[in-house]
C-alpha cells in the first residue's frame, strides 16, 4: 500500500542546499560518466507530485550538474497511468532508463521488460547498507532488479484527547494486543467511541485489509506466503492467533466493522497507521495525536509492514544502464538518504541514516512523531514480491472479512483464504 505525501518539512530547504553540497562533494565518485565525448541519456519516470516530485528534480539536476558525460531528464506518470504507460513504451521500445514506481509492482514491471541486475553494478557497500527487507524485495530469480528511494510502515497512532478522557495516561500507550483490547474497552466505556480501528473492508483491491493484517500475522510468528511464494502459508496457529485478535476486538465493540476512516475524523481512540500521515498532519493537525510502535502480542516478536517506492534500471543498452546504476548509487550515499528523507518525511532507507545521531537529532527536533516509525525499520518485513500479489492479496482479504463480519469463522475463514489464494497461484 501507498500514500504519497505533500509535506515539505521546515528543514526542507536546508536539506535541499545539503544536497547541493553532496553532490558537489561527491556526485562524482561514484558516477564516471563516460569518455566518448557524447552525453549517456537517462531519463526517469515516477509518479511523485508536489514536494516530493520538487526535490527529486531538484537532486536530480544537482547530480546532473555534477556529472560528466550524462545528461539526466524526469518525467512524472499519473499513478494510475503508471504501469499502463510503460506497457505501451515497452511495446514501442521507449521504456525510460529508470522506473520508479511501488513496491509491489516490482513483480509486474520485471515482466514488462529486461531489468539489469543491480548486484553486479551497485558498490557492495551501497548495497549492504539497505534496509535487508528492502535489498530482499528487489531480489527475483537471483538478480538483484530493484533498489528503495523511500519508505514508509505502519505503527500504532492515537488520539491523546480521547485517552485523557477516558481516564488512560496518553504519555503510556498500550505496547502488547492485550492492552490495546483492555484500554480499548475503557475508551468505548468512557467516551461510547470504538477504541481502536480496524481496517475490516476488501473493498476493491483487498490491500487495505491485507497490508494491515500482515503485521499481526508477523508479530504472531507466521508467514503469508511459503518462501517461494508457491502456496499460502498463513492457515496456522499464528494466522489462528492473529484473526483471532481481530475477531475479539470487534466482538467487543473495541473495533468497528465498517469502512476505514472513524480514527482520522477523530472518532476512535487509536488504529495502525502509516507514516505519511505525520507529514500530512504536520501544519493543521485534526486532533491531538501521538505515535507508538506497533504493539505485538506479549509472547510475539516485533514487526511492522514496508511501503514506499523502488528504483528498476531497464537493460536498454550498456550505456545508459551503468549511468544509471551510477546514479542510483549516488542517491542512496548517506548524505543524500538524509537529504531526502528529511525534506519528504519518507523513512530512510539506508540503516545508517536510519540509526546516524545526525539524523535521529532532525527527527526529535523537528518531528518527533516519526520516531517510532524510525525505529521499527528494524523490524520491518516487505510483501511477498509476486506480479500475482494484488489478486492474492483481494482473494485473502474476501474471505478474512467474512470472519470480520462474523459470517464465519476464525478457522473457516482461513480455511476459505487459504483455497482462494492457492488456486489464484495455481491459474498463474
């Protein structure tokens, strides 16, 4: 799952001068550009809009301005449009140099034309210092054909007013399943308001409900999918365990079913939400809210799910595809992830920004709430990256919303996901 985010921090322009000064400093060590004399065109889709897409130009035409022998342009692709468009130039043989597009259409877009593998182009140190869970995605049939520009994963945010007026102590925010549900009762007590929200819908594309589920299935010590993705692997205790806790926070009244939304009008005490909506919330908060890391059950493990966008290099020629690992290893140098990261609000993707004292003092100083959010890259998985991910992600999150409902079971409704998700595999 994806949000984009508008937010251009206050440090914002501050961080776009240090990129200025990084590329000075350092665009040219790992970039060569070439010696024939002709400048290497690399041209780069994404789908960014407003400050995000402002920086990125902005980064890339300091890189640009830095480096010999490459001439760099952008081009942003409506969303929606993405992959439709790179179909269409695949078919035409226009496909740009570089894709930049989410995380889980990585799969599709490796079906849609030659990807050079980055593990032999990228400086070994470059790619050691990414995220692991990010480094795993991008790795199909052995080839390393993706790396992260950003991130973003879910943690545990809630409404400080609500928790005052229940009587609960906002500065200590449940930690275990077990406190969610009890200081969830004491909020729908207190206030009449569901304490937490659970996204309990398949609506469309399932993802919201998946995405979501996936962190307590995690916590519970399961997995989604086998680890070559031939088959569901979720039809466990630990699958059992984590419906289990989403039926039981619903039966009680905790949690609503009903369309997403109640936390973010100021209606539900708490829910797991995305990092982007720091930024979003940044200049005109809707309520007093403060941010946690996800609570796991008390006998669990750590876990959080990773969204964000991931760069592929189209193979088209030689040349062009060294310009543009070049430049993909220059953004993902410390001084740039800091750089960008502090100017878009997106999660470092690198662990050495992710723990550097520079940049863990910007997010305390400036914006704290993301903090949690830092910190649970640690413990961050990535979805299975299949091209069948989005309809197995529909099949599982039809059948789960039936036990939501209380249609079915907790066990029938596995049952049920597990015999969807494996033929939506077995018909390819």
């Amino acid at each position: 799952m994806h949000r984009r985010t508008r937010w251009f921090s206050v440090a914002a322009g501050l961080a776009v001068a240090a990129v200025a000064l990084a590329g000075c400093s350092s665009g040219t060590s790992s970039a060569g550009g070439t010696s024939t004399g002709e400048d290497v065109k690399v041209e780069i889709w994404n789908y960014w809009d407003g400050t995000n897409a402002d920086v990125f130009d902005e980064m890339v035409a300091t890189y640009d301005e830095q480096t010999d022998g490459v001439t760099l342009t952008t081009a942003t692709i409506p969303n929606a449009d993405f992959l439709t468009k790179l179909r269409a130039s695949a078919s035409s043989k226009t496909l740009p140099t570089i894709a930049i597009g989410d995380l889980v259409w990585v799969p599709q877009i490796a079906q849609i034309g030659t990807l050079a593998d980055l593990s032999t182009l990228l400086p070994a140190d470059v790619l050691a210092d990414v995220n692991p869970a990010l480094v795993s995605f991008g790795s199909i049939d052995g080839a390393q054909v993706s790396v992260p520009v950003s991130a973003n994963n879910l943690a545990f945010m809630y409404n400080r007013t609500l928790y005052t007026e229940a009587g609960l102590d906002p500065d200590n925010p449940p930690t275990t399943w077990e406190e969610v549900l009890s200081t969830g009762k004491t909020i729908l007590e207190k206030t009449g308001k569901p304490g937490y929200e659970l996204y309990t819908q398949a609506g469309d594309s399932g993802e919201g409900l998946t995405w979501n589920f996936q962190v307590n299935l995690w916590q519970a010590e399961g997995e989604f999918l086998t680890e070559d993705n031939s088959a569901a692997a979720f039809n466990t205790a630990a699958g059992k365990k984590a419906l289990q806790y989403w039926v039981d926070l619903i039966q009680s009244g905790v949690s609503p079913y009903g369309a997403w939304g109640a936390f973010e009008k100021g209606e539900a005490g708490a829910a797991q939400e995305g990092s982007w909506m720091v930024g979003i919330w940044a200049a005109d908060p809707p309520f007093d809210f403060d941010v946690a890391t996800a609570p796991a059950p008390s006998d669990g493990v750590a876990a959080t799910n990773l969204g964000g966008e991931q760069a592929m290099v189209f193979a088209n020629d030689d040349a062009s595809t060294k310009a543009a690992a070049d430049f993909l290893a220059w953004f993902l140098e410390p001084e740039q992830v800091t750089s960008w990261s502090e100017a878009t609000g997106m999660l470092p993707v690198t662990d050495s920004v992710a723990t550097s004292a520079d940049y863990l003092s910007w997010v305390d100083e400036e914006q704290p709430l993301l903090r949690p959010y830092v910190e649970q890259m640690a413990d961050a998985h990535a979805r299975p990256n299949t091209p069948l991910y989005p309809a197995i992600s529909l099949a599982f999150a039809q059948q789960i919303e039936k036990a939501l409902a209380g249609e079915v079971s907790v066990d029938e409704a596995l049952t049920n996901a597990e015999e969807a998700v494996n033929q939506v595999i077995a018909e390819g």
